[in-house]
C-alpha cells in the first residue's frame, strides 16, 4: 500500500508540474519576467526517491508556482481595469484570495495524503481550465472546446486528459504569438479600454445593415443600425421584463411608472443614439441579422455608460465598471474614430449560424449621453 500511494502520488506531482508549464506556455515574456517561482525541475528530481509526506510537500510548492499566477494575470486584468499600479493591484488580488490548508503530512494517514495530493491536482487542472475559457472568451485564439460536446468534458478534464490539456494550451499559446506578430498591440480588446484600439484599413468600406451574403456590396465593417428599443426603466437590480422575454408587442410599467413599449430605429448615422428624451436609466435593444452561411466574424463593442450584449442567448459582452475616458473620448463629436465607425471598447472572435441570429443588448446610462455601438468585421 505504502507503494502504491507513493507511486500515485509521483504521478500527480508530475501531472501538476506539466499543468504548471501549460499555463506559463500562455504567458508573454513580460508577464513570466515579473513571476518568482520555485524551480520545478529540481521538485520533479526530488520527487524521485522522496517519500509520501515529502511529496505533499512538493505538490505544494509547485501548486504555489501556479497560484502566484493566476495572481499575476489576475493583477494585470486590475490594472487594465482601473488605474492601479502593479504593485498595488497584485495587493489587491493577495487580500481577496481565499487561503489554502496547509497539510501537515507527517499526521496524515497514506490514503489522505494521496488525497490531498489528488486536490492540488485537481485545483491546478482547474486553474488552466479557467485560463483556457478565458483565452477563448477573449476571442485571442481558436476556441479549444468547439469540436467537443458536454459529453467529453468530463474525460477531457480527467486525469487521462491532462496530455491533452497540455497539447491544447500550448497550441494556443502559439496561436497567440502568431496573432501577435501580425497585428498592433491594442488590436485584441479584452477589458474595456480607456483608449480606443486602432483600425487596421486606412479607409475601411463601410456598410450598414443587417443581411450578410455572397453577391451583396462588399464591406470591411457593417454597423448594425436596425433595432428595436425600449426603456428607460428604472436603474434597480430587480430583473425589467425585457430580461426574460422579448415580446415586441409588449407594454411595460418603466422608469417614473410611465409606459414604455418597443420603438423600431433603424439610425441613418452612426453611432446608435436612443431616440428617448429621457436617456436616464436601463434601455433593451433587439436585432436580427441574417447569414447565408455558417461563418465567424469579430464583434466590435462601444456604449455609453454599461452595456452587456448577448448573441443567440449567450453572453459576450458584459461592462460593470464606468469607464469615463472611453465616453470622454467617444463622446467628442469631432473624433476620427466616429467617421471609422470606431467607438470601440471590446472585441471578440463570435462564430455565427446560418440563417437568423439574434442580439440583445442592455444599456444602463446614468446621464443625456447615451449610445451603442455594434460593428462586424472580418
């Protein structure tokens, strides 16, 4: 018995220490720079001849490598955020994390110990898990799990799965630097920006409307410009009832108990404007745009104040921090990023059926400026 744990628990040791280098293989060199790890080639040597309880040890050690991080990515999305230093921004993340037991392995009986080991496992194939979701959120590569159905997961995230979990995090990570050296910095949005990212085309041929197929004017960014609005309700956490049903015929009680109902825009210019006097408190948009093909396109995302957006009833855009020199900048009437149809704070990588699809936005304005923003691109 005595063997058979030890040999169980080497194995996850191993495991964790290839799920530690998946997730470094995601990470820019700056980013590793700023990281003090444990050097885990002498834990994988130590590993060799050391017993039960000195492999809890290890596991440990190289479980904190992982955790140190997930707190540096965790930092770095902070200060992208708000302005933080790093500094103060790794702080932050230090005082929100929930700690993680100590094992005393000498007490521990074998069969604890391979457990105990088995959960750091577990927690490190969970920490690449999240930044692979996050990656493919993001839209900064090709999404790991579109060829997988609900049915694989549980194999895929299992312990025979962890070769493969390696495999795909390091393909990423190349996609990544492929991506990186084709395009400037800014031009992958992942956080809502206090900039607007660049426009790659000099002078994109633009086009507004909602049907996308062969045979149509060519375009580099159509302006979704078609929508039905409602609103304003009332800025509460209770759900308004846009939120569990679209029904265009639909009246509502609104903000001030005033009747609201569903209005047809369809905006001559860009970007969005809300045709309501009152531009104070939550509005609803709803649009579909039709595809003669199954097909990807990048959804580019701008709105005054907080807006979240949801395609085919999923969610890829959701804003909950004011971001006040974005609406500064947008808000300038003489911006060149107006006539690029660039009021842009987000963008990603959203794969699109054939036929109809459909959008929902919610916006919630706490002032007489209000806009959204909604472009598609190749």
């Amino acid at each position: 018995m005595h063997k058979a744990y030890k040999i169980n628990m080497q194995n996850s040791v191993k495991n964790i220490a290839h799920l530690e280098q998946s997730l470094l293989d995601t990470l820019d060199e700056s980013t590793k720079a700023k990281l003090d790890l444990e050097p885990v080639e002498e834990i994988l040597a130590a590993s060799a001849t050391a017993t039960p309880s000195k492999l809890v040890e290890l596991a440990q050690q190289i479980y904190e490598n992982i955790r140190k991080i997930e707190r540096e990515l965790r930092a770095k999305d902070l200060e992208r955020a708000v302005a933080m230093s790093h500094a103060d921004a790794l702080k932050t993340v230090m005082s929100l994390e929930i700690a993680v037991p100590q094992y005393k392995a000498n007490k521990m009986p074998g069969a604890e110990m391979v457990r105990s080991v088995e959960k750091f496992e577990e927690n490190a194939k969970n920490s690449l898990r999240n930044r692979i979701d996050d990656i493919d959120a993001r839209g900064t590569g090709e999404p790991l799990s579109k060829n997988k159905d609900n049915n694989d997961k549980a194999e895929y995230f299992g312990l025979s799965g962890t070769q493969q979990i390696v495999k795909e995090a390091k393909n990423i990570s190349s996609l990544n630097v492929e991506r990186q050296s084709n395009h400037s910095k800014n031009d992958f949005v992942d956080l809502w920006l206090d900039h607007i990212p660049p426009v790659n085309q000099k002078s994109p041929k633009k086009i507004a409307g909602r049907i996308i197929k062969n045979g149509a004017n060519h375009a580099d960014r159509i302006f979704i410009n078609s929508w039905y609005v409602i609103g304003p309700f009332s800025i509460s956490n209770v759900k308004a009832p846009p939120e569990y049903a679209v029904d265009l015929d639909g009246v509502y009680y609104g903000k001030d108990n005033q009747t609201v109902r569903w209005q047809y825009l369809s905006n001559a210019s860009y970007p969005l404007i809300l045709p309501q006097v009152d531009k104070a408190g939550i509005f609803f948009g709803y649009t579909e745009i039709i595809l003669d093909r199954e097909q990807d396109l990048w959804i580019w995302v701008g709105a005054d104040d907080f807006a979240s957006l949801r395609l085919n009833d999923n969610v890829i855009w959701e804003s909950n921090v004011f971001n006040k020199k974005f609406n500064t900048l947008a808000n300038n009437k003489n911006n060149i990023e107006r006539e690029n149809w660039n009021l842009t704070e987000y963008k990603r990588l959203a794969h699109f059926k054939a036929g109809r699809n459909s959008f929902i936005f919610k916006l919630t304005n706490s002032d007489t400026n209000a806009f959204f923003s909604l472009v598609l691109t190749k």
